[in-house]
C-alpha cells in the first residue's frame, strides 16, 4: 500500500493566501507541490512498482472549487468521519496551541466541504460512498481493515 496524506495542503495554503505565520507557511510552499494539477496527477496517476494501490487521506476544507473533482471518478472512495465534538475538541487545541481562540465555525472544521465532495463522490459514481465511524476503527481495527479490503476487492494480509 502507498500512502500519502493532506496532498492539497499546499495548493491549498498557496492559492488562499493563508495567513500563517510568514516562516511556515513559506516553509510548505517551499516544500511541497503547490500546482494543484500536479498534484491531482500523481493522486491518480501510477503507483510505484511495488505497490498495488494507494492510500490517500484528505482534509475536505483544502479541496479548493478550482481543484476541481471529476478525478475523484478515478478512485474509490470512502469516508472517515469523526463525531463532530472530538473534532471540536482537536481544532480547540490546536488555536491553543498557537495561542488563538476564536469562534469555531462549520467552515474550520470543514463539515460543510465534506457534505459536498460526499455528494459529489455520489453524483460522479452514481454510488452512495462507504462512510466509516473513526471510533470503529480504534475499537477494531483489524475488522474495519478487513472490511474495507474487502469491499474494495483488496487482499488483507
């Protein structure tokens, strides 16, 4: 399995002029693709030799309407959702962190971004995607990967 994760971070950073501190958010774009089509590419483009599929996990807020999404027809998808208060939780620790607390909208957490890239998916593939429970997986783990594998047609080993 290949795995990459928040690829459209840096587009993301990039193209919205996010008002991180100077030094990192120079720091992901030196760093990291910022040309969204390249990006979309290599999410769907070849895998290396070795690996028979890839593992890509996102970030909903930082797909970007000009990112575009017809090339999510080109994976299967699923979703992996967290209760909404542990995701309030863990965005209130983070404005802590960098000594910023400020109302928490639906925006920040990207609940309004996930609706829409789900009915997306549903329109593009004319499916209702996998939506899988994070708890689930910390409860058992080895089940929830057997049956996404095999929902996927994936060997588990």
């Amino acid at each position: 399995m290949f795995t990459v994760g928040f690829t459209f971070y840096a587009p993301y950073v990039f193209h919205q002029g996010i008002s991180l501190d100077s030094p990192y958010r120079q720091k992901i774009i030196d760093n990291f693709e910022t040309d969204y089509e390249k990006v979309i590419e290599n999410m769907i483009g070849n895998l290396p030799e070795e690996y028979a599929f890839s593992f890509q996990r996102h970030i909903a807020r930082t797909a970007l309407p000009q990112f575009g999404i017809n090339w999510l027809q080109s994976l299967n998808n699923f979703f992996l959702i967290r209760h909404p208060k542990e995701i309030i939780y863990s965005w209130r620790q983070v404005q802590k962190r960098f000594g910023k607390v400020e109302e928490i909208t639906s925006h920040d957490i990207g609940f309004d971004s996930l609706y829409s890239i789900f009915q997306d998916v549903k329109n593009l593939t004319g499916k209702t995607p996998l939506v899988i429970e994070s708890s689930d997986v910390v409860k058992n783990p080895k089940a929830v990967l057997e049956f996404l594998c095999n929902y996927f047609e994936i060997g588990y080993s």
